[in-house]
C-alpha cells in the first residue's frame, strides 16, 4: 500500500507533463542547471578569496616576525 508502482509513476509522468508541457520542464531543468553552474563558479571564487587571504595573512606574520628579529 505503501508503495507505488510503475503505473502509478506513469500516471504521475502523464499528468505532469499535461500540466507543465515537455517545453516547461526543458526550460525549468535548464534553468536548474544553470543555477547548478552558477552556485559552482561563486563557491570557486569564495575559495580564491579565502586563499588570497589566506596568503596576505600569512604575509603580515612573516613581515612581522622580521621586524621583531
């Protein structure tokens, strides 16, 4: 009861596609996936900027630590 079976998952895909069109679901999984592309360019440049910091804090302790000695 718990289950569904593939007539079930056709009736579903029937109905889905009734409502949204084959042109609808290509624009939306398109859509999706140039939100995917998006999230993956903007998490590259946050690790960039992390390293960039990374890399002039590094630079201010060695500077530092010549000064001292």
């Amino acid at each position: 009861m718990g289950t569904l079976s593939i007539s079930h998952w056709l009736i579903v895909a029937i109905v889905v596609l009734a409502l949204f069109g084959r042109g609808r679901i290509s624009e939306t999984m398109a859509d999706f996936g140039k939100g995917i592309s998006s999230f993956r360019r903007g998490m590259s440049e946050e690790d960039q900027t992390d390293q960039r910091a990374d890399e002039s804090v590094s630079k201010r302790k060695l500077d530092q630590e010549t000064e001292t000695h």
